[in-house]
C-alpha cells in the first residue's frame, strides 16, 4: 500500500499536552531515528511497546555492558597519555582531565541509576 493512499485512510488523532521543550526533545529523537515526522515516529513507538528511554529490552540491557567498556577503554587512554613523554603539556593534561570527568559521569550514571531502581 502507499504512503499517500495510507495517509488518506488515517482519519483519527491524538492529541498530547507537553511542554516546549519536550516537543522539541521528541522533534530531535524523531529526526536522530530517520523517522519522516514526530508523528511516524510517535506510532513506532507506541505501536511497537517501545516506551522506555532505550527504546527497547534489549538496548536496556546492553546499556551498562556499553557503559562498562567505555569506562574501561578510558581508563586504557588515560594510561597511555600519562606515559606519554609530552605528558606534561598543556592539551594532554587538559585531555587526561576529561577522560577522568567522563569516567566519574558513568560512574555517578550508573550509581544513580541502581539508586533509581532499587528505590522501585
């Protein structure tokens, strides 16, 4: 069936109250997908059950597996700048600095999302 004579045979909507920056945050997730407008994007998921923030059970699940590798290759990358015989200049300790501000947001991520989860 095409898009145009599907289109033709939606004749119902919804209508959801948000708040500005909420349709925009949704505007963004919609363009990120591919999706051809917020209201596609809005069927998949709520015609696929996908309603949470990783979209589904399996992303949930490989999100702190992700996390766990990041932290661990930063870690790795924060060794090899500190062997490093220009260590002491100014970019690469600015850089060794972020590599260790990311690796304590995963960890207070990952801390607060445990919270979050135990509190439910």
């Amino acid at each position: 069936m095409s898009d145009e004579i599907r289109r033709s045979l939606k004749r119902e909507h919804i209508k959801v109250w948000c708040t500005a920056e909420e349709k925009e945050n949704i505007k963004g997730r919609a363009e990120v997908t591919g999706a051809k407008s917020v209201s596609e994007f809005l069927l998949m998921l709520g015609l696929n059950g996908l309603t949470d923030d990783y979209g589904s059970a399996r992303e949930k699940a490989e999100g702190p597996l992700l996390n766990a590798r990041v932290y661990g290759r930063l870690f790795g990358m924060i060794e090899a700048l500190e062997q490093r015989p220009d260590a002491e200049i100014t970019l690469v300790k600015d850089a060794i600095e972020l590599i260790h501000e990311v690796r304590r947001d995963i960890a207070i991520n990952r801390l607060r999302n445990g919270f979050e989860r135990d509190l439910n």
